[in-house]
C-alpha cells in the first residue's frame, strides 16, 4: 500500500529542493537508504528480470520480500531482523547461505547496520506503507465466513497484501506534489509523480502532437487518424485542443467497436461453437452489435454488468435483453450422442461460474471447484453457491425481432447461396434414402415381408443402409454435414436471439439449438450440490444460492440474499456484482482500462487479484479511480477521457528527465535526464510510467489500418459476419465437424463486404486467420486478460510476402496515383497517410531511389494471371470401414468472385510504387504507436 500522501509529498519536496530548512520524514529517509542497498545488492537475481528471479524470491515490493520465496524460512520479519532471512544471509553468518553469493559482493558494515535499522522499524518501504497502517494485522487477518465452513477453514489466515483487493475501497487523499519537475494536470498525475520523486526518476517531457493524436486514436477508435484529423489538431493552439480531440473520437461510432473488441477477449466471442461438433451460432452477432452499442452509448458500467448476467429477469418484454444476456452463452459448449447429459450440464455450469468470476470480480472461481481455494478466501462451498444461481438458467434462441439500430442489409443473394445449397443436399439425401426403401421393397418382395429386418439382426448391415454403396454410405454423411450446417446458416437470417431464460431443466442435449422457450415447462429446478473432487458422481452437501461470503466479513454491507426461486437468482448475484459495495468490481474495470492505454493494468494480471495474481504498482492509485468512476456514474467516457487528459498519457514514450533527446547515450543507449537517475536502472519495467509505454498493434487494428491507409476500408457498422480473405491453403483445408467436413471457408463475394473491420469478420472457432493469429490475436475459449505481443518470424513472411499486405500496398498505390499528379508528391501523401507525418528529405530519397529500381525490375517483369480454383477435392478416410472416400467440392463462390486489384492489372510504374507502399507497411513506425 503507498503510504499518505503528506509523506509523499514532504519526501517530493525534499528531492527537489536542496534546502535544509525542511527535514525530510526519518521513516522515508531509512526506507531510501534500505531500498539503495537492496537495488545494489539484491535486484540482480532477486528482482531485474522478472522471468529468471532466483528462488522465486522478488525483492522489488515489499508484497514479494513478506511473500518470500522457495525457501520455507521467513524472509521479511517486520521489527524481527535476526528472524529475518534477507538480513541473516546478508551478514554471511549462515555458511549455507551467503548473500550475495561472492565474497567482493558482502555487505559493508554500515549496509548491514541501515538493513538492520530498516527491519526493527517494521521495513517501511519507499512509498509504501505496513499492512497494518490499513487497519489489518501485520501478521495476516483471519476471514470468517458463514455457511457452516469447518473451523480449518473459518479460522484460516491470510497474509494481508494476498487479500488486498478483498478490503473495502478508500478513497486515498490526492499527493500533493511540489516538485517543479512534475507535470500535473489532474490527480492522475499526483499518484504517478509521487512515487517517480521519491525514486527520483524523472519524467519524460510531454509527446509532440503528430504523436499525440496518433496514440490517442488508435487507443479510442482503433484506426489511425487521417491527414486532414492529424493538420487540425497540430495546427490548433488553444488550451483545451487536445480535450476537445478526446472528446471528438469518444464520440465516434468506431469507439464502441475498439471498446467491444476488448471486451470481447474477455468473455471469448466467437461465431461458432467450438470442440468436435463446432457449428455455426447464428445469432451471435447481435451479442457483439449489443456490446458495440452499449459502448457508444455509454451505458453505465454497474447497467451493463447486470444486463448481462440478468437482463432476460430484470426485463422479460426487452428484446435488448434477451441479446445482452448472450454473454452467458460465450463459451464453447458440444454435446454429442456420446456424451453424457449431466456432465455436459455441469460443464456450462463450472464455465460460466468461473468466467462471470474472471470477467467481472478479477477472480477465477475454477480453483474451487475441488476445494477450498489453497490462496485465495473462496471456499467451495461458496464456487457451488454461485453456481446454484445459475442452476435455474437455461439455453434457448429467443425469438427477438430485429431492433431498428441493427444493420441486416439486403440479404437476399446470401440467402439464395443458402437456400440452394441446402436444397441439393437434401436432394441428395432423398434420393439415397429413396434407393434404401426401394432396395428395402424388392428384398422383401422376393423374400418375404420383414425379410431385411432378420437380414440386418445379423449384424451385416442396418436397415437404414440397405441398398447402398460404400462410397454411397459416405456421400450420405457428407450430405447430411452440409445439410446441418446450411441449416442453421439459413437460421443466420432469422430474428432470434442466442440466449437463455430461467425455469425448470429443459433437457436440453441436442447438437441441434432450441428455438423458443418451452411452454410446458414443469418440474423443479435443479438441486446443486458441493461435489468432492469436483466431481458429479460423489455429491455432497446441498446448498443454495449465494455469493462469495468473505466479502461480507470485509464489509457486511455487500450482502445479499439469493432467492431459490427459479427466476430472480441471477437478478440477485447481478445486483451484488454491481453493487458499490463490492470491493472487486470497480477495481476490476478501471484497471482494464487502465490496461488499454498504458500496455500494462496496474495490476498486471486483470483476470487475477488474487494472491497468485499480480500485486498493484499503484494500490492507492487504483483505489482512487475505482472510487472516483463510482461517483461518476459508472461512466466508461468519463473514465477515459481523465486518463487521456492526464499528463501521464500525454508524455513521450523517449526516457528520461526533461531535455533528453532520441539519440542513444554513450552508456548503451540508456537515456538519462539532466539531475535524475536513468529510469532503466531503478524501474526497468518502467511499471512506475515515468514513460509512455510503446505498444504493437493489435492484429485487428494492424488489418484495419491497412485497408484505412489504403482507402480501402468500408466503415459500415453492425451486422452478420463477413469473411475476409485468408490464406488460401488455410482457407481449404479440410474443418471436420464429427465425422465428417464442413463446407469450405469461402471469402465474401464482393471487396465492400471482405473489407469491413476485423470485428465484424466471423470468427470460428476452429480456423483461425494466419495473419491475425501470428500478431497474438487469442483463441476464444478461455478469457484472455491480455494479449501477448511476441516477435516471431513468420510475422515477417506475414506482413512482406502475404497475399493481404502485398494487396493493400498495391490498392495503396493506386490510390495515391490518383490522389497526387507527381512522384514525390506521392511518397509525401503515403507517409501522411502511414505515419501521420511528412518524409524526411533522406526518407524522400530512399523511396525515389527504391520506386526507380523497382520500375527497371517491373518493367522486365511482367506478373501472369493466377485464376482462382473453382474446386476443391476432399478426402475423408471412413470410421467405420477404415477405407479412402474422395469427392469435389464446389467453391461457387469464386466463380462470381470480386478480387481486388491483382498485379497483372497494374502497370510497372504503380507495381513499383506498391514496392515502397510495402516497405511503409512494414515499418515500425506504422506497426507500432509510442
């Protein structure tokens, strides 16, 4: 926790000014000296680098020294130093134990002395305050928690910094920062140049506005601003410009789309079903227009938590509701005619109890579902509480009508495709079920009535096979694939809903969705029970509907009764995640925002606060927002807008102090600012952002900037699924759906449909787009926290030979040829257009040099025409034969197809002009936002 904001104050005074006039606080005048001989001593194997800390002891919070590590002695013993491993390994008296392991490395005396002084005043550390300053004991806190737990578990303890973010939310006071060096524009601020000043590690001077605009457009909308956005806003010298800019882009329709793509890595959005049998879902898009909506719309936070979880019981006769509670559906989910109804039923319960944990509490729930949680206060029987509010729910597509705001289009040439299609497969179907029955006839007629029925008891064939060829027995199930999955993409154009209602089990074990709630729906609700082991077949004790219960021994407050009826349970666990009480669920959201424009939350696992998550950089900080977006209305705008606004967001991502420049110091290119300390030798995660953070861009938005530089980019919102093109090997190979293949991935007819943006592309569980997997776009079947942003080399082949960026530089070309009369003038629009900026005139050399050898090589060059095929052929080896069955299968989409512009279209000079188009696609500088 960081300590009041008096002390970080009178501690920012005392760096900045060399007046002795003013003493500084002797506990953070002991705590600086302690923390220089840890950083000199300690942090190059216990801290530097977080991926090879040895003993899995980290030394970089205090949360890490009182967590210890491997070893099974205590580390940090506050006011106990000969109790105390860090201080006892120092003064090498242990000879199993010398620290630092070299005898030129051991601690002076003096050292030992401040290590000593610093334990026996509790080890304050810089800018943190003792778990006890909280009002929580120092030794851990005992949580007790109703229910009837077994005294092991009542009388459980836990270290204080592991519960952090069960405890209440206060409302910090603002620091007050005097240090000249520290630009303050809102309180943002105050909490981020408390910790730098104490550190004194200087902040880097604030961003150029080419710069600004660039990261702040690509943080709200996703897309990169345009030339004429980029001239207003440098050419705008008012004070509130860049206010106004954020203001502007919260506003846009693409705001909601970048916000729904975040939040819909988190509950795992997808097309399709998942496992074996992973059909088409056709109704879930209108989950995601629904998220894409409430976005823009700036639905209140604590609405859209309950909306989602509830909606279909806060408001039967809302049809909006019926779409928002899809969330519940978001996991993958099969059952197959080998699978067993109950444990298909307990999968969908233990999953979206676990996920509506993650999702909106940062804790998973999946732990308990053996046992008591080993880390976190979460009991099992509290997992089968929750759970029990999710036993009345139930799958159904709802019958929704279309709302006026959502974009259907005209769809009558793709309902035609479909419509045809699954007419020849049932024309297939019939006339083989048509040779079966006559083959059936004339058996019978030659050898009796019921004659085939004793034939088939032998065993040689069933009845439904009589008659048929191998090869006809296999067509028959190829048939029978295509025709369910034509079936439910003809669903596609249908007003339902994928959703769920609350009542009596259904008895829902179909791979075939239900359509409409039953109308006889009697029975009882399902009775849950804790099972041991988490498993279904050893049920132990029942229990009812409830919530997490160690929250109410933080804060009695925040309990809730569940009702055991069969409607209004998820209603009362809706209503208790939303609540303001609650500790977890602002905290949650706002580091999730936070995450989004800083690379990193300020808790860096945002699924996870646990004990075994990430510990907050800025405790106070986060609770300060979280407070703050309550009082605010629970506004998503708001909270953005004083993110953005802060001068944290708005300083360079180059470090050091104010006066430092680009270019790489003598010392390894670490820069460093007049008077401080460089920002690499303190906080090499630069987790204190004395620096903004340069960020990749997402695989979605590096498409999407492609086809917006380009011109190429049809902005229409909403709607069903297109298909994009993707690799074409990729996009034919064989997608079996249990036993059989499902029709071939087929790109969008016409270039307005394929280039929409990536949020509105279908997405299937089971292929995955190349290009956007290898840029670390994840699976959609567990919730993804955070997006990795590895460096891999088929990024390379990627973005400088795939088939997507050769086509968009040459689509760039064209387009700047016609935008701009000369040569240069071309190359100045295109790095307007990639980079927000003009060309250097050594950058405008490089490319005329470039485009003129590129012409010689074209000119020379001439590409031939590649046709795209018209077929493929399939190959299935049979399950219950064991023998090869081949057949084509017809890519009528691509006898009518709409390509883009294609090379041997292109004369030598616009090919040539793609090759530097290219070479700017691939630049960092168009890659990456800083």
């Amino acid at each position: 926790m960081i300590r009041s904001a008096i002390l970080c104050a009178l501690f920012a005074l005392f760096v900045a000014s060399s007046s002795t006039s003013r003493a500084a606080d002797p506990a953070d005048q002991l705590a600086q000296r302690a923390w220089t001989v840890i950083s000199a001593k300690c942090l190059a194997c216990h801290g530097n680098d977080a991926e090879r800390i040895k003993g899995g002891l980290n030394l970089t919070t205090r949360a890490g020294a009182l967590a210890g590590g491997e070893s099974e002695r205590t580390v940090l013993a506050p006011g106990k130093p000969d109790e105390s491993l860090l201080y006892i390994a120092a003064t090498r008296k242990d000879p199993q134990l010398p620290m630092p392991p070299k005898d030129n490395d051991a601690l002076s005396a003096d050292q030992l002395k401040t290590l000593r002084e610093w334990i026996l005043a509790g080890a304050p550390w810089p800018g943190e305050k003792p778990a006890a300053s909280a009002g929580l004991p120092g030794e851990g806190v005992t949580v007790k928690t109703s229910g009837g737990l077994s005294p092991d578990w009542t009388n459980r303890k836990y270290k204080p910094e592991d519960i952090w973010a069960w405890q209440p939310l206060r409302k910090p006071d603002v620091p007050t920062i005097r240090n000249p060096q520290s630009a303050i524009r809102n309180p943002v601020d105050a909490f981020i140049a408390a910790p730098l000043a104490l550190r004194q590690i200087p902040q880097a001077p604030p961003a150029d506005k080419t710069t600004l605009i660039r990261r702040a457009t690509f943080d709200l909308t996703g897309l990169p601003p345009t030339p004429a956005e980029v001239d207003a806003f440098v050419k705008d010298k008012s004070s509130d410009a860049f206010a106004r800019l954020v203001k502007r882009l919260l506003d846009s329709p693409h705001y909601g789309e970048q916000q729904a793509r975040h939040w819909l890595d988190v509950t795992r959005y997808a097309d399709t079903a998942g496992f074996s049998n992973d059909y088409e879902r056709p109704h879930a898009w209108r989950y995601r227009d629904y998220v894409v909506r409430s976005f823009n719309a700036d639905k209140p936070y604590d609405r859209f938590i309950l909306e989602q979880v509830a909606g279909d019981e806060l408001e039967p006769a809302n049809l909006e509701m019926r779409i928002a509670v899809g969330f519940l559906r978001m996991g993958p989910w099969e059952h197959t005619g080998m699978t067993v109804a109950a444990v298909t039923r307990q999968d969908f319960l233990d999953d979206v109890t676990h996920h509506v944990g993650v999702t909106f509490l940062g804790q998973g729930l999946r732990c308990a579902r053996c046992h008591d949680h080993k880390f976190d206060p979460v009991p099992a029987r509290d997992y089968y509480r929750i759970q029990a509010a999710f036993a009345s729910t139930q799958f159904a597509e709802r019958p929704s009508p279309f709302l006026p705001g959502e974009n259907m289009g005209d769809t009558t040439a793709a309902r035609s495709r479909v419509e045809k299609h699954l007419a020849e497969a049932r024309e297939v179907l019939a006339s083989l079920r048509k040779k079966n029955l006559d083959a059936i006839a004339a058996y019978e007629k030659d050898h009796g009535a019921g004659s085939v029925g004793e034939f088939t008891k032998s065993g040689t064939a069933r009845r439904d096979n009589f008659g048929l060829t191998k090869e006809e027995l296999s067509a028959r199930k190829t048939h029978q694939k295509r025709q369910d999955c034509f079936e439910r993409e003809l669903r596609r154009f249908e007003a339902y809903a994928l959703s769920v209602y609350s009542g009596p089990p259904n008895n829902y074990t179909s791979v075939r969705p239900l359509y409409g709630v039953p109308t006889n729906r009697v029975g009882v609700v399902q009775v849950v029970h804790v099972l041991s082991g988490g498993a279904l077949e050893s049920p132990a004790d029942e229990v009812t509907p409830g919530v997490l219960s160690a929250l109410e021994a933080f804060n009695p407050q925040s309990a809730i009764p569940v009702p055991q009826s069969a409607s209004g349970r998820r209603t009362a666990l809706a209503k208790w995640i939303a609540s303001p009480q609650n500790t977890l669920t602002a905290r949650v959201i706002v580091n999730r925002v936070w995450q989004q424009h800083f690379g990193r939350g300020l808790v860096a696992t945002p699924n996870n606060f646990g004990a075994m998550g990430g510990k907050p950089t800025h405790p106070e900080l986060l609770d300060w927002l979280a407070g703050w977006f309550v009082e605010n209305g629970w506004s998503l705008k708001k909270l953005h807008a004083l993110i953005l606004n802060s001068a944290t967001y708005q300083q360079s991502s180059v470090p050091g102090g104010r006066g430092s420049t680009r270019a790489p110091s003598s010392s390894g290119g670490k820069s460093q600012g007049a008077g401080g300390t460089a920002p690499s030798q303190i906080d090499p995660k630069n987790e204190l952002l004395s620096y903004f953070p340069t960020r990749r861009l997402a695989a979605e938005e590096l498409r999407d900037s492609m086809l917006a530089v380009t011109g190429e980019l049809n902005p229409q919102s909403g709607g069903h699924g297109v298909f994009p093109e993707i690799n074409w090997e990729v996009a034919f190979q064989p997608r079996h759906i249990m036993g059989s293949v499902a029709p071939a991935y087929q790109p969008s007819p016409t270039s307005a449909e394929r280039n929409r943006r990536t949020l509105y592309a279908f997405r299937i569980r089971t292929l995955a787009d190349p290009m956007l997997e290898v840029f670390n776009r994840p699976g959609s079947e567990t919730s993804c926290e955070h997006r990795d942003a590895t460096t891999v080399t088929p990024q390379v082949f990627s973005l400088m030979n795939g088939d997507f960026v050769n086509n968009r530089a040459l689509a760039f070309a064209a387009s700047l040829e016609k935008s701009a009369p000369t040569l240069k003038g071309r190359i100045e629009l295109a790095f307007r257009r990639a980079f927000g900026r003009a060309p250097t005139s050594d950058e405008l050399k490089s490319c005329e040099a470039h485009f003129n050898k590129m012409v010689a090589h074209h000119r020379a060059n001439t590409p031939k025409p590649v046709e795209l095929p018209t077929k493929v052929k399939r190959h299935m080896v049979e399950e219950m034969t064991g023998e090869d069955f081949f057949w084509d299968e017809e890519l009528d989409v691509l006898k009518n197809y709409q390509r883009d512009l294609m090379p041997w279209q292109a004369g030598a000079e616009t090919r040539a002009l793609a090759e530097v188009c290219l070479v700017l696609l691939n630049a960092n500088e168009f890659v990456y936002v800083r």
